[in-house]
C-alpha cells in the first residue's frame, strides 16, 4: 500500500506499534524495514522525514485487521 503525506508522524508510528503483524517499509532501493523495530522506526524517520511530513511511503502489513488499522488511520489523519 502507498501512503502520501503523513503529517501525524508519531501517531503513524503509534498506529504501527498497535498492529498485531508484521509491518514493513519498502525503500526506494526495494530493501524492507520492519515499521515495528524501534530502530527500523529511527532510521526510516531519517532518511525520509521532511518539512515536518512523511511525503509517501510503501508499506506492506501482513494481518488484515493490521491494513484496516492503518487505513482508518490514514482517513482520519
């Protein structure tokens, strides 16, 4: 799922940590950052985190209710 203009950085991170399954951030380099790790959440912040908003990002959740989670999410940022 591609997801655009996230302006609610850390409650998009807080939604990540309520997902039951694995979440992922593909990069641009096709590599895959687990969204639940901490540092996975540090180092992702860094290398796309800017002008206070995250511009797009594509990640992959693997539960259902996990997709739901973050779809509701990103309706009600």
């Amino acid at each position: 799922m591609k997801v655009v203009h996230i302006k609610d950085i850390n409650g998009f991170f807080e939604t990540v940590d309520k997902c039951k399954g694995k979440v992922e951030l593909i990069t641009g380099e096709g590599d895959r950052l687990n969204l639940k790790s901490k540092l996975s959440q540090y180092v992702s912040m860094a290398n796309i985190f800017s002008n206070g908003e995250i511009p797009e990002l594509e990640i992959i959740a693997y539960e259902p209710e996990d997709m739901k989670l973050l779809l509701d999410f990103m309706m009600n940022e």
